[in-house]
C-alpha cells in the first residue's frame, strides 16, 4: 500500500519507465536473479529487468489506452493464470464505488494473495484507508470465507507499531462482497527502496529484523503466521526503514487451519517461501515457517536483491535442501541467518523471541553457524563458544575456534609402579590425612590455628575479622589442603550438601573421600547433621579462585546467592545462571576458564537476575572444568571494572582482594561448577 500520489509505474522521478519494473504480457523466461515473474496490471512500456520482485502489483496505466491488459506467469499451485482467468479472477472495483455506506474506492492499490487492495477514503471523516476484497470465487467458498473471517477477527487484536492497523470488517449486500479496511500508508515497500537506494547497510538491516521479529512474535502469539514474508510486504512509511510496516496479511492464517482451507492459492512468493511451503517436512506452516521468511527478507535487503532460491519449483526444491549462501551477506548477520534458514523447521531458531535473544546475545548460536568470538590483549582469547554482546567478529574467528592449549593438557597414564606398594603408600595417606583432618578440627575449636591469626602483615589482616561461629568459619578452618575451597550450599534442591572445590593430583579421588568421612564427622559432631560432601575437581589454573574465596569466607559483608544449569554442559549448549545479592550490593560475575582466564559476564545479567551463555570445546579437546565466581560489595570493583577479558586469575583477584582489603567494608563470595564436556553420549552421562 502506497500513498495516491507515490509513481507506482515510472523512475524516480515519476515521469518514466521504472527500469525494475516489466511489462507482464507474454514474460521471458527469467534467469537466476532476474527481475520477478508478478502479475503487473500497466499499460507502461517493457522496461529492463534489474530488480527481482516477484509481487503481484496493480499499478495506473500511463497512457491514454483504455484497456488495461493483464498476463501473468505459471502459478506455483496451478490454476490456469492466462489473462483471461486472470482477468475473471482479479474482478477490479471502479473508482467511486461505495462499500457498506461508509468507504469510497478511489482506486487500486495492489493484489494480495486473496484479494485486490484498494485507495479509499472513510466517508464520514474524509480518512484515507485501505480496502482489500476477498475474491468472490473463495467467497463462494465456506471454508475460504471462514478463513477470511477468521483473519479478521485475529488482526484486529494487533497492535504493534511494525504492523499495519486494522480497522473494520465488513460485507456489502449490494456487491455481496467481503471487505477488510485497514490503515493506508503513505510510503514505498522495502523492494522499491532497495531498487532505488541498494543494499540496507548492516546497521540498517539489524534495527530492521529487530522490529519486524518483535511484531511477528506478536503475532505468533495469537496464532497468525504471515507466510508471505518479502520486501514487497514491508511498508517504509515516508521511506524511513526504521519505521517499517509489515502489510498484506492476506495470506496470513491462523496456524490452527489445515493447508486445505486456503484453496486455489500459493502461499508466498517463491523466491521467499520456505520448504514445508513447497510440500517438505510435512507441509506443516507454523511460526518457523516466518522465521525463514524473515531471514530471506533481511538476506534479500542486505545484498541488494532476492538470494538465489530458485526461479521454478522445481529449481527451489532443490535450493532448499540446505542452508544458502550467504557469501553476499553482511558477516555481523551471517550466522544468525543462518541458523534461521535451515531446511528443516526443527533446526530453526523455535521463536521469534529466540530470534531476538540471538541478535542480542550472538555467542548463543550454536558453533556450526560460526558465531562471534573476540581477540582480547596480550595474546589471550576467549574460551571457544563464548562471546561477549556487541562484541565485533574478529576476522578468521568463529566459534568453537581457538587453541586447544586454552584448556589444561591432559597428564596422561602414570609411568607404571608396583601395586602392592600403591596400596601401602595409599593406606599410609589415607590414615595421615585422617589425623591431619582431625588435627586441623582441634586446632580450630582450640584456638590453636584459625581465622584470628594470619601472617602479620598479611592481606587477611586488614580485612574484616572472620566470624568463626557458624558453618562458614568452620568450613574456612577445616585444613583441606592448598588449592581447596569448602563451601555449604544454603538454597535449592542441594541445600546443607558441603561442596569441595579442589584441584586434583595422584590418588586425589582416594584421598577426598578420607577427608570428607572426617570433615562430615566433625561437621556433625559440631552442628548435630551430617552433611554430604560433594566433590568439585578444579584445574590448577583456577586455583586463583579457590584462594580467593577462601580469603572472604565466613567475614562480614554481602553474600551472593549463585546457582547455574545444567552443570554438565554439553559443548555447544546454553549455560543458565541465576545470581543474586542483599539490598544495595553490587555485583560481579565472571567465568573462569580451565586456563585460569577471567571473562567477565556482568553487562549479561538481566533485571530478572538471570544471565545466559554458551561455551563450546575445540574438536578433540577433553572436558574442562568451568567456574563462575559471584563477588558482592557495597560499592563497586575498579579492579574488576577494568580488567581485560581473559586476565589470568592469578593475577586479577589478588588486585581485587587488595582492593576489597584497602576499603575495609567487606565482600561475598559464591562459586558454581560446571563441567564443559565434548557433545555426544559423555554429555548425558
């Protein structure tokens, strides 16, 4: 739908030929991206075909010829589509015919897949409107008139400022004819703006599927698939692409309908339907089916024209047995596209809302699209899979790249010892760290070692004392060993399990279960329950975070709340977190790498307290620990605030500690542990 005084049939400048526009009697046979195969109602003269535009298009004849002539190209579903069926089919209203007493036509618009669409005017107000008739013969058709029905009564519920509006619905016993009134809109199509103008700049094309994503998720929501998704259906009223409208819902349908309720009629242009619109995958239409649509739209306005999908059925068949090429296509969308454009509806992004978390958080595709990874300094790379928002594509990367050494090498087999003395030097250890438990027990409840006592001049002496009643201090006083962290969790299914952070070495799985008997002994002895004691390997790099966390236990300050799903991730997966602080608290959030790397994830977390990322291994690569580390303060953390993605740990918290020490007003700590495992049958172990 255009404004009255919009050139729908000449250049720029309206006193020409539009050369992406073609005469429709008798057309060529097109070439792959040759300008469309649409029905055209001119009396223009042939003009060059530039543009691919495969709309059906009625458009004021420029000459003084009287009879409008009108051919089109074989139907995708096909019925006969010689002019003489066309004609009967596409019965056109005259100017100054008066629909139910309150519209007046003052001429065509367009044709939609189910009707023509009208210039009116609303009588009584002098507004103007847009008319679309339903063609008699699918009025004559119950189930197409129900159909129509239908339609109207679910887009008057829309209401969205990327949708064109709605208004009435009404039939005309005079005419006996079925029409919907709807918002006119002063503007061109995307198509005319791309032949006019070129490609969408990046910037451009991402506001442009951000706005229209969030209108079709609305209309998802009541049902409605559109099903004709293409340039020629996006209205840029005064030519703004920012304020995109989508129109011709003519097609559009409720996804409770079966395909048989639309007789007689393709849904969508062929250069822009997806496959199950070609008879693929069930011939199921639901939201995934716009979900391709879309992609198509937006590859289509980024590269200047219609991707290569085919100019015959057959041909588009074919073209859809796989993801495009998208070469031609902005890098910043390419993965997102895609994803979206994959044959099977099942593969697809499952909503439009998806579609929208995906353009916001761009490191949460799966790795095969080649998502964004980004370059940091000194060398350091993000682990594979993850990426920070915004962030810009380094060149060459993609996700899932990155070196294996980023993760801990595997030791390998132990060079072959003697069991028999295995088995006596293990019993030795089991028994000295039983006493070695139980001498660290008395030494705490004695005073003789503990919190109140660190090295004079140390950092633990300028922070604030630790209180040592309580599960926290005496879980920072059991003496579990260097690189070892306990900690109770207070809330969700695990609550009152000890969790046992610690990096393991030798018979280190022998040696935790001794330690844990004992820690859950005096655990018990001390508080009157004997906690489970689960196990958290670590790798040596991330020892950082164990002593870290150790250092603020059980001390005056805000504690987080921290928890992550699943906890073993399969590489290529989402990780789900959730965290959350008391009152005023401010909050830091990272990921520690098996490397020992720190990313921050804070700019992540949603008002709802939720953060979400994927993280991916290199082919071949071995499953790797993953810690995330929660730090709460009454002020916020320059340290953190300015460290750079991938500062090893060993260096950063030891700056942060000093700084939390300098202030004097205290800091939590909560940890989550995730194991990063290879995808496949490990990852449901």
């Amino acid at each position: 739908m255009t404004g009255a005084d919009e050139p729908r049939n000449g250049g720029q400048d309206g006193t020409g030929p539009d050369p992406d526009r073609r005469e429709i009697s008798s057309p060529p046979p097109a070439e792959e991206g040759a300008a469309s195969d649409r029905t055209r109602l001119s009396a223009a003269p042939v003009a060059p075909e530039a543009a691919d535009d495969e709309r059906t298009a009625f458009v004021a004849p420029g000459g003084a010829e009287d009879a409008t002539r009108i051919a089109a190209p074989p139907s995708p579903a096909g019925p006969d589509a010689s002019p003489a069926a066309a004609e009967a089919r596409v019965p056109i209203l005259s100017a100054g015919t008066v629909i139910n007493n309150n519209y007046r036509i003052a001429g065509v618009l367009n044709a939609g897949g189910m009707g023509a669409v009208y210039h009116g005017v609303e009588i009584g107000t002098g507004d103007p409107v847009a008319i679309k008739a339903i063609l008699p013969d699918l009025a004559a058709d119950p189930r197409a008139g129900a159909l129509f029905r239908s339609e109207a009564r679910m887009l008057r519920q829309l209401a969205d400022d990327a949708i064109v509006r709605y208004y009435n619905y009404v039939h005309d016993h005079a005419l006996d004819r079925y029409f919907l009134v709807m918002e006119f809109i002063e503007g061109i199509t995307l198509s005319d703006h791309m032949a006019r103008s070129g490609p969408l700049p990046p910037a451009a094309a991402e506001a442009l599927i951000r706005r229209l994503a969030r209108a079709l998720s609305r209309a998802h929501a009541l049902g409605v698939i559109h099903r004709d998704l293409s340039p020629d259906n996006v209205m840029l009223p005064g030519g703004a692409v920012a304020e995109a409208r989508l129109i011709d819902f003519g097609i559009a349908r409720s996804a409770r309908l079966s395909e048989d309720e639309a007789p007689g009629t393709f849904a969508g242009k062929l250069k822009y339907v997806a496959p199950e619109q070609l008879g693929h995958f069930g011939g199921h239409v639901g939201p995934e089916t716009d979900i391709y649509g879309l992609a198509l739209l937006v590859g289509a306005a980024l590269s200047g024209r219609a991707l290569p999908m085919g100019n015959s059925i057959e041909e588009a068949a074919e073209r859809r047995q796989r993801v495009p090429d998208l070469s031609g296509v902005s890098p910043g969308l390419r993965p997102l596209l895609s994803h979206m454009l994959e044959p099977d509806p099942a593969a697809r992004p499952a909503s439009m809302d998806e579609v929208l978390r995906l353009i916001e958080h761009p490191h949460l595709l799966p790795p095969r699209y080649g998502g964004p990874s980004v370059a940091v300094p000194g060398g350091l790379t993000l682990p594979p899979g993850l990426g920070r928002p915004g962030a810009a594509r380094a060149a060459g990367s993609g996700r899932g790249a990155g070196p294996a050494s980023d993760l801990v090498p595997d030791p390998g087999p132990e060079p072959p010892r003697d069991r028999a003395a295995l088995r006596l030097i293990g019993g030795l250890a089991l028994v000295f760290l039983a006493l070695l438990g139980a001498a660290g027990w008395y030494g705490w409840t004695t005073g003789l070692i503990g919190p109140g006592k660190p090295p004079e001049g140390g950092i633990e002496a300028r922070l604030p004392p630790r209180q040592e009643a309580g599960r926290a201090g005496f879980l920072a006083a059991w003496q579990s060993g260097p690189c070892s962290y306990l900690t109770r969790v207070e809330t969700g299914p695990r609550a009152g399990v000890v969790e046992r952070y610690g990096h393991r070495r030798g018979d280190a799985a022998t040696d935790n279960a001794t330690d844990n008997a004992a820690l859950a002994e005096a655990y018990e002895a001390q508080f009157g329950s004997r906690p489970a004691v689960l196990d958290r390997p670590v790798a040596e790099a991330q020892c950082a975070v164990l002593d870290f966390a150790r250092s603020l236990q059980a001390r005056p300050g805000p504690l987080p709340v921290l928890s992550a799903t699943p906890e073993r991730v399969a590489s290529g997966e989402e990780v789900l977190a959730a965290v959350a602080a008391p009152g005023p608290a401010r909050l830091w959030v990272a990921l520690v790498a098996p490397d020992g790397a720190v990313y921050d994830l804070t700019d992540r977390i949603g008002p709802d307290g939720n953060l979400r990322f994927g993280l991916s291994l290199p082919e071949g690569a071995p499953a790797a620990p993953q810690l995330l580390l929660a730090v709460a303060a009454t002020r916020p953390l320059a340290s953190a605030a300015t460290a750079a993605d991938g500062t090893p740990a060993a260096r950063l918290l030891p700056a942060l500690l000093e700084e939390i020490a300098g202030r004097g007003d205290g800091a939590g700590v909560a940890l989550a542990h995730l194991e990063l495992v290879p995808p496949g049958p490990e990852a449901d172990e």
